[in-house]
C-alpha cells in the first residue's frame, strides 16, 4: 500500500485487516471474479474508502500478491533453518506449503500466486512481475540451501543446486494445484514425500 493512498480513509482505519479481508476475497475468486462489493463487503470500506485507501482493484490485488509473497519467504527461510539437515529442510518448506493450500473457508484454496496470479499474468504486466519475481525469490533461497547442501556433502557434487531449487518449487506447484484441485491430504503428503526421495535421494 502507497502513502499516497491516504485521502478517503475512515477513522481507526487498519490497513493490515483490510489487506487480509481482501486476500481472502481474490483467494477464493480470483482477480477478475472478485467485485468490488465482495472487497467492499469484506474489508467494511465503502467504495470511496477502498479507492482512496487502496487505489484500483488492481492496486489492491498487488498489494495482496506483495504481503503474500512477504509471507511466503519468511515460511520457506524458517523452513530452510541450515541447523537441520536438508531432508528435513525440504519436508518442512513441503509441510509449511500444505498447511497453507489446504486451507478455506469453504474448499483448498491452494496458492494464491499460483491459483490466481498465474490465470492473469498474460493481461497484466504488473502481476506478471509480481508473480516472476515472487518465483524466482522462492527458486533462489531454496537454491542457497542445495549449494549449502553440496558443500556438506548431503547432495553429490556433481549436482546442480539451480536446478534442484526449481524442481523443489515445482513439486510445491503441483501440490498448490492439486490442494485447490480437491485432492486429498493423505495423496499430497504422498507427493510432498516422493518429492523429498527424488530431490534428497531414498533415505539410509
């Protein structure tokens, strides 16, 4: 949120409430689907509040896709702790997803950079940014912890820490999109565990 969207605010205005009231709308709708009555309704700001708090609906969503995003690298860097070892490392960034995606209100939401920023990335440029660097944030700290990983000697030497990073990110994409899809806990955990083995290696 900018500082020059201030004109408009109510009294006792808080913009981080009104920020996660309106996460959850375009959470559950996406973009396009959410009106400007479901974030009005939501954040209990009119439309001259919203507007002047928040900017467009687009203002808002990025903002939205920002404080995600900030969430999301403080989740993944505590699960990437280089106390642990990297197995349980890649378990924890794994498990740390899940307890995201599977949860709503009403049904798995799944990620809301890849359930929703991913559908309008081709329209709108600035959410095409958002979502690119958002991911390449994600690829480069889990990449710090193969390198790491490399050097222990937990992965072999000959192993490519890039690209290990972005295999981990796209079993976590799959989970995104299989949690919003319905599947179930047990058939994600699966798929997190199979992750592990394939990025790690079977266990000892």
């Amino acid at each position: 949120m900018k500082d020059e969207k201030k004109r408009g605010r109510p009294r006792a205005f808080d913009a981080k409430a009104a920020l996660g009231k309106a996460r959850d709308v375009f959470w559950d709708r996406g973009f396009a689907a959410a009106s400007l009555d479901n974030l009005s309704a939501a954040t209990n700001l009119n439309r001259p509040s919203l507007y002047g708090a928040f900017g467009d609906k687009e203002d808002l969503y990025l903002d939205t896709l920002e404080g995600y995003r900030q969430d999301g690298m403080d989740v993944l860097t505590e699960a990437l702790d280089p106390s642990l070892p990297l197995r349980d490392n890649i378990a924890r960034v794994y498990a740390g997803a899940l307890a995201i995606y599977l949860h709503g209100d009403t049904a798995a939401r799944g990620c809301l950079l890849i359930g929703t920023a991913s559908a309008e990335a081709v329209q709108h440029e600035r959410v095409r940014e958002v979502l690119g660097r958002s991911l390449n944030d994600f690829d480069d700290e889990i990449e710090k912890r193969m390198r790491l990983g490399v050097e222990r000697g937990e992965l072999p030497q000959s192993a490519d820490p890039q690209m290990l990073a972005r295999l981990a990110s796209a079993v976590m994409h799959s989970l995104a999109v299989r949690a919003r899809a319905g599947d179930s806990r047990e058939t994600l955990e699966a798929i997190a565990r199979s992750g592990v083995e394939l990025i790690c290696g079977s266990a000892p």
